[in-house]
C-alpha cells in the first residue's frame, strides 16, 4: 500500500484488491570491524544488533502499511480482501501478467516466480 500511495494511485482509482503477494524486504549489513566483533569480550553483539535491526525494520513496514492503508481509506478507494476460496482464482487471473514479466525479464525472473509459486 506504501506504493500505490507514493504513486497516488488512490487519487484516480476507486478500487484496490489487496493480494498480500510481497513486502517490503531490506538487507542490513556492516563490517564486523565497524560494529566491534573482533573486540575482546564482544562476541554476540553483531548477531543480537541484527535482530534487533530486524525487528525495527519489520515494525516500521508494518506501520507504514498501516499508514498508508488509511491514506487510501480515506481518499475513499474501497480494498477488497481475498477469501481463502478467491485467492487461487486471482493467482490463476493475473498469470499473463507474471508471465509478461518473465518474458521481458529472463531466466532469473523466470526461476523467481517458480520459487514464489512453489510457496505455500
């Protein structure tokens, strides 16, 4: 929802159908030099920051999502929620789409989509 609103898709689009197909996904590296691994006495410090960094990041998309779903609310855009039932013919709709995609984006695009279906 954060892109349909930087976007401003809910500015000439009445209607939204939320399908939950991906998030927000962020890396956070750093030398172990940088965050003090090598130092004496300092073992644990580098994996517990990354937890933590873990848990700030997946609170704020959480939030941002939040955010942005009551901008598209109250621009008056309804979202419609899959069943269980309906989600299955949404994947099966949209495949030309997918398979646009992978046509004009190669092999790794192709291996992509095989592993995201292949999900459950």
């Amino acid at each position: 929802m954060p892109a349909a609103v930087s976007r401003k898709v809910h500015e000439v689009q009445k209607f939204m159908t939320e399908a939950n197909y991906t998030t927000a996904q962020f890396v956070v590296q750093a030398k172990p030099q940088v965050v003090g691994e090598t130092a004496p006495g300092s073992a644990g410090r580098y994996p517990q920051g990354g937890r933590e960094a873990e848990e700030w990041i997946r609170g704020a998309i959480a939030q941002s999502e939040k955010d942005a779903e009551a901008v598209i609310r109250k621009a008056g855009m309804q979202i419609h929620q899959l069943t269980p039932e309906a989600r299955p013919l949404f994947i099966k709709a949209t495949e030309p789409v997918r398979q646009a995609f992978a046509t004009k984006s190669g092999e790794l695009a192709k291996k992509l989509i095989d592993l995201a279906l292949g999900i459950k």
